[in-house]
C-alpha cells in the first residue's frame, strides 16, 4: 500500500489476554518505529528497528512487552497479561533512511492510523 | 533525559486570530520536526529544521529553530478551523548521548480554531 498500515484498528482484551498488534510499513523503508500514546499526550517511544536489526528498546515500559521485524518489513507488537494501564494507542511509524548516518539526521516519519488497545 | 516542553497544553482562539506556540528543551537537539495529528490518525510531518536560527515558511505557518538549537517556535497566522488539531514537536538524535534511532515527542499543543 501507499501508507504504513496497521492492524488490528481497535482492539478490546480482558486484563491478562495476549495481544498482537501489527504494523505494515511502507515498502523499502529501512526505519521502523513503535510509540505509545495516552489520550491527550504526546507519543512516546517503546522501540525502534532498522531492517531486521531491533536498536533500540529502552522505552518499553515492561518484560511484557515485545516486538520483532524477523524480515526487515512487517513488524509486530506483542503485550503479554495485558493490563489496564497498557489502555492507548500504539503508532507504528516508518521511515526511508536509517539513522546514525551523518549527520545524524532524523527522516520524515511515517505514522499509521494506531491501534488502539482497551484492556478491561 | 531529554525533554522537550510544549505551551501552551491547549488553545482555543477564534478565526483569524494569530497564535504562537513554543518548544523548549534543555537538550541541544541535531534537528527539529513539527508534526500535526488529527483525531483518529497518526501525525503527519509539517517542517523539519536542522539549522540553529533556521526560519521556515509554510503558508501562513512559520517556523523557528532556536539559535543553540534547545528551542522552536511555531507561529499560525489567521488561524482557520482547518488548522485544529494536535500540535507536536519532536526532537532528533541530540549530541552527547541518547538513541539516534530515537525522536522525542512534546505531549503537544491542542489547538481548536472556532469559525
């Protein structure tokens, strides 16, 4: 597609269900980010890939959480015994260039439509 | 940690006025993109700037980096309805330290334009 496309677009889990949560990024885009973001708040970073390479996880917030890229491309989300607190949307963003490149500098992002996850 | 301060948090204002808001940090940032969200989607690139003391000009919008490049500025000249929506700022690789992989998101500016 033209877009990063993510699925599922709304997601409702009982507090201690497992949800996957899928991201499509746009294709030949080398960056692939994963943000959380509350209700009326800016997004925040869990993690962030480059190709298959995950570089970067030090803002997932817990051992429950966890993402993969095993193919460079499709990425997904996986929150295990969900709880209330993990309620929000979770933005998948792609981006054409990698980072570190000089000079450090940051490409457009991205963004899908979220996920939004609702947990009971 | 880096940080990067929005204000105001929300705006309400009326058609036609002008209006300003303000990204601050005290982290010096290799570079600085301006995002703006709508309900419902997720936040779509306005301007990126890369240079302290770089002006951009988006139609009625304009864009400031700070000179030591801790700081920017947007300001909305005769604001329509179309212009509502979440304002957010974001702050790429900074020298000294942090993820280059990383962007660092404002908690935005919520801006309502009223006809």
């Amino acid at each position: 597609g033209a877009g990063v496309s993510q699925s599922p677009r709304y997601k409702v889990a009982k507090r201690g269900q497992d949800v996957a949560l899928r991201c499509d990024p746009i294709s030949g885009h080398v960056s692939l980010f994963w943000y959380q973001q509350a209700l009326g708040q800016g997004p925040e970073f869990l993690t962030y890939f480059q190709n298959e390479a995950q570089l970067d996880k030090s803002g997932l917030p817990s051992d429950r959480f966890f993402a993969e890229r095993p193919e460079g491309s499709v990425s997904t989300l996986k929150i295990q015994r969900t709880q209330q607190e993990d309620s929000a949307v979770y933005l998948c963003a792609s981006s054409l260039v990698g980072t570190g490149q000089a000079p450090y500098h940051t490409g457009e992002l991205f963004f899908g439509e979220g996920s939004r996850l609702t947990v009971l | 940690t880096q940080l990067l301060e929005q204000s105001p948090q929300f705006l309400s204002i009326q058609e036609g006025e002008n209006l300003t808001v303000y990204c601050n940090s005290s982290s010096v940032f290799s570079s600085l993109q301006w995002y703006r969200q709508e309900p419902g989607e997720g936040p779509v690139l306005l301007v990126t700037v890369v240079t302290g003391g770089e002006v951009k000009k988006l139609k009625r919008l304009t864009f400031q980096f700070g000179d030591a490049r801790k700081d920017s500025s947007l300001h909305i000249t005769a604001a329509q309805p179309g212009d509502t929506g979440l304002y957010l700022c974001a702050g790429g690789a900074s020298y000294g330290g942090g993820s280059q992989g990383n962007l660092i998101f404002g908690k935005g500016t919520k801006l309502s334009v009223k006809p």
